[in-house]
C-alpha cells in the first residue's frame, strides 16, 4: 500500500524535472490538479539547465542552447512562467557563416509574403552559383510537399514521415544539391537541428524543421537565446509557480518502479523506499531510465519493447573566456572548423561574466567527446584563430569542457517509428520528453510540446476524486 501522507495523495504525479516535466507539470498546476514532481538530480532543468562556474564567477548552461521563433509551445510555457522577455530573439533571421581567413556569408530573410522572403533569402546567398542557388529552391519545394504529406500510421502523422527510410545526405542529393551548397548551408543547418551526420538522419526529422522555421512567416525562423542562465529562464520560476499554486517539487527523489494495480498507474516507488500513490502519473524521464522504472513484463511490450533500440548522440562545448573581444559577430557558423559554432555570449548579454566570454560547439560530436580537455581547449583556440584572425591578439584567462554524451536521441532512419506517444496502454500513464513522438527531432520545443500533450490527456483521463 502507497504513503498517502496527511494532506492525501496529489492528484498527479509528474517523474523528471527537464523541459518536459516541468512543461507538463506547470499546464496541470494552472488548471487546478495538485501536481507532485519528483526530480532524480539534487536541481531541476535535466539537460537543459545552469550554474555558477566557480572560477570565473560567470553562469553558464550546460551546452548553448538556441531557440527559435517557431517555439511555440516554448514561448507558451515561458509566458505561464511570466519569464519570456529573459528570451531573446532576432528581430529576423540573420545567420551569418565564416570561412578560415574570416570571410563572411550571411544568409537573410528578407522583408517579403512567405514563401517568397525564403526564396529570396535563398537566392541571394552568397557564395553560391546562380545555379547552386537556383537548385537551393528544390529543397524549399520538397520540403512544402512532404509537409503536405503526412507520413503513415507507424510516423503517427509526423510531417515528412514518409521520408524516415531516407537519410539528409540522400534526400538532398536526391534534389540535386552541390556539394558547396551542402557544404555551405544544409550540412551546418541539419547538424546543428538533428544533433546527427547528414549521413546518418533520418530526412523525416529535417523536414519539420525546415517547415515550421519557415512555411508560417518570417517570425519562425528567428533565433534567440536566453538572457539568462536555463535555470533561470524557466527551471527555478517552474518551481515557484508549482509552489505558489499548492504542488511540490521534491529534488533527489529518483524513481525506482511505477506500479500498476488491474491495470492502472497506482503508485511510484522511490529509491528511499517511499512509495507515493496519484490518480495518474506523466513520465518524463529519458527512454532508457523509463525502461529501467517500468516492471519487467510491462516494459517487454508494446510500445516500450523498441526504446532500447533508440540511440544517443554526443554535443560538445567550450566555454573560454578572454581578456579582449573575439568578434563583433553575435554567432556564426564556422565552416571546415573542429567546432561547429560560436557563441559570442557578450553579443546576448547577462550571463557571460566580467571577461569576453565565447562558447563553441559541436554537435553529432562522438569524436570529441573522448579526447582529452587540453586537446579540445587547443583546437577551440585554433579555431578561433583561423576564422578570427583578430583573435590571436586576446590573451584566454579561463576555459570550461563541457561533454553531454547522451545530449539527444540519434536521429538515424527508422528512429520516427521506434518513438511512442503520449497515451500508453497503461492506463493513468503518459509519457512525456524530447525523445517521444513529437514530430520534431529532439529538441526543447519537442520536449515542452509532449509535456503539454500529457498534460491534457491526464486532466482528461482523471478519475474523479
Ligand atoms: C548540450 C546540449 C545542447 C542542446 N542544444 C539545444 C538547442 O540548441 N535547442 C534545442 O531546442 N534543444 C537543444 N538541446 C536539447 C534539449 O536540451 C532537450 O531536448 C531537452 O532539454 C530535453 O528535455 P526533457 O525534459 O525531455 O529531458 P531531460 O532534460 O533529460 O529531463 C529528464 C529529467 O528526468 C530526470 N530523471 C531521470 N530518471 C529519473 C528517475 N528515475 N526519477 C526521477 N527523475 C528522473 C533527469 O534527472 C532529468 O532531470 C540540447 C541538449 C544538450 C545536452
């Protein structure tokens, strides 16, 4: 039999304190359900969350993260939490890309009704041939059309799920595109958006992206970043507004097993011992610790028999900070380098601390991730030489490694179909994560969308109390 404590049971349970979880929780709290969310780690934020670094007194996330304006679940969440304004967003998208010697191509939208602003944009983008930037539009094209078209039961609607079979590397070849254009515009965008090899991810997973980003106007495809440190962007206000409305939140509280009595979610039992009953629970947890709290003959079936096939990828990050300024550029891709992207962090203010601090990372970055922290601060240096030349003049006081080798699923083809939805056939269970069948790769919009998604349903499926 579960504590049910002096004051009763709460009406859900919510496991794991990422984007997901608190998405989930916070929707449920604001509509009245006295919601318990029990938190492994001893902070909230999962993998998106932030500290102080110790030496140079700056807070710095875990790895940056960048948004965009098609977040919409995400800006809908930031506004329950009153924190959106700590988000900022380009006014339209800019993204600009550097060569080894500092060349610059920026790739723009300009100010046109959609779909013509895209195609615009992709018209003008320099360092392309006329028809290098002709073929660019194919992609636009093909992407609208797989939109268009839903893919079948097992990609549960995902847009573009037809295309799960093929990988980016073969749908963009399929469109003809040049090795420059790959080179200079799609492998970097797709990268950076799968966390995945254009060889290796599914084209099933670009394709939203690209569609979200631009078929809806030019507001989607923004970028921004958060003024603040993650925690403070939306973990530590998730837990004041779960607080201020009667829910609590219990850190270091992992979950060992949910239990199931005739077929219902019953209770949640605690590596401490405690057992914890609700009228339903939303599990928002990544796949392999789900598998792990599932009893055994549960977690053999359907949909959950497939999750250990689900694999992980790796995003690296430094953060280095110097004495003088690296660039005046707010980000950019960095083309041919070791790392993918830089961060000026001053560019987006708040957090960087006193010194000019710059973050570069890499994604899909399963080589770096084993290399030694001396070799990745020298190759950051590198890079920042080659591509800033400038740069060799600023004296590095400070550096900070970050690896998160389980950073996000492995978008491989046939991932889409591996990823169950919210609902499951155990009754008062939903799941919740970036990892689940969200139509979109793993992301945070992914992550907040499917806590939302649980959070109707169980409001739904409540049994009266
Ligand atoms: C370095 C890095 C960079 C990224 N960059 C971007 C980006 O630029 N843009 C973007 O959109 N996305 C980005 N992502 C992805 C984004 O961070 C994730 O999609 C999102 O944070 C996932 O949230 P989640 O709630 O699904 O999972 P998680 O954040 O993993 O949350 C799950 C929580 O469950 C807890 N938990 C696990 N087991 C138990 C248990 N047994 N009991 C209780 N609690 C448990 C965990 O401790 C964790 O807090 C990035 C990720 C990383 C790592």
């Amino acid at each position: 039999m579960a504590d049910r404590g002096a004051s009763g049971s709460p009406d859900i349970l919510v496991l794991g304190g990422g984007f997901a979880g608190l998405a989930a929780a916070t929707a449920l709290a604001a509509s009245g359900a006295r919601v318990l969310l029990l938190e492994a780690r001893p902070y909230l934020g999962g993998r998106a969350r932030s500290w102080v670094d110790p030496e140079s007194g700056s807070v710095v996330d875990n790895g940056q993260h960048l948004f965009m304006g098609c977040y919409e679940e995400t800006l809908r969440f930031l506004d329950r939490l009153g924190t959106r304004d700590r988000l900022g967003l380009q006014p339209r998208l800019e993204l600009p890309f550097v060569e080894p010697g500092g060349g610059l191509s920026t790739f723009r939208l300009p100010r046109l009704p959609t779909p013509w602003d895209l195609a615009a944009g992709l018209l003008r983008f320099p360092g392309l041939s006329l028809a290098e930037r002709i073929g660019l539009l194919r992609v636009a094209r093909d992407t609208r059309r797989q939109a268009r078209r839903p893919g079948g039961a097992p990609h549960r609607g995902a847009p573009g799920g037809d295309l799960d079979g093929t990988s980016v590397a073969q749908w963009l070849a399929s469109l003809g595109q040049t090795a420059e254009a790959n080179r200079r515009l799609w492998h970097p965008l797709a990268i950076a958006a799968l966390n995945e090899t254009p060889e290796k991810a599914s084209a099933a997973m670009l394709v939203p992206v690209l569609h979200r980003a631009f078929a809806r106007g030019a507001a989607g495809s923004r970028l921004g970043l958060a003024r603040v440190g993650l925690s403070e962007l939306y973990a530590e206000p998730a837990a004041h507004f779960l607080k201020a409305r009667g829910s609590e939140v219990r850190l270091r509280a992992q979950v060992r097993r949910v239990v199931f009595e005739r077929g219902r979610f019953a209770w949640a039992l605690l590596a401490d011992g405690a057992r914890l009953a609700a009228g339903a629970a939303v599990a928002a947890v990544p796949a392999a610790d789900l598998l792990e709290m599932l009893p055994p003959e549960t977690a053999a079936g359907a949909p959950f028999a497939g999750l250990s096939r689900l694999e992980v990828s790796p995003i690296v990050s430094a953060y280095l900070w110097f004495g003088s300024p690296i660039t005046d550029l707010p980000f950019a891709g960095l083309l041919g380098g070791t790392w993918q992207w830089m961060f000026n962090r001053r560019a987006f203010g708040g957090h960087a601390g006193g010194a000019h601090g710059v973050t570069l990372v890499t994604s899909a970055a399963r080589e770096l991730a084993e290399r030694p922290v001396e070799f990745l601060v020298r190759k950051a240096l590198d890079d920042l030489h080659a591509f800033f030349p400038e740069s060799r003049r600023a004296t590095l006081r400070h550096s900070l490694v970050i690896k998160e080798k389980r950073a996000t699923l492995a978008h491989a083809p046939g991932t889409l179909a591996l990823r169950p939805g919210p609902r499951t056939p155990c009754q008062g269970l939903y799941l919740a994560g970036d990892w689940t069948a969200t139509g979109l790769p793993a992301t945070i919009e992914g992550a907040v969308a499917s806590g939302h998604a649980c959070a109707l349903l169980a409001r739904e499926g409540r049994p009266p109390s």
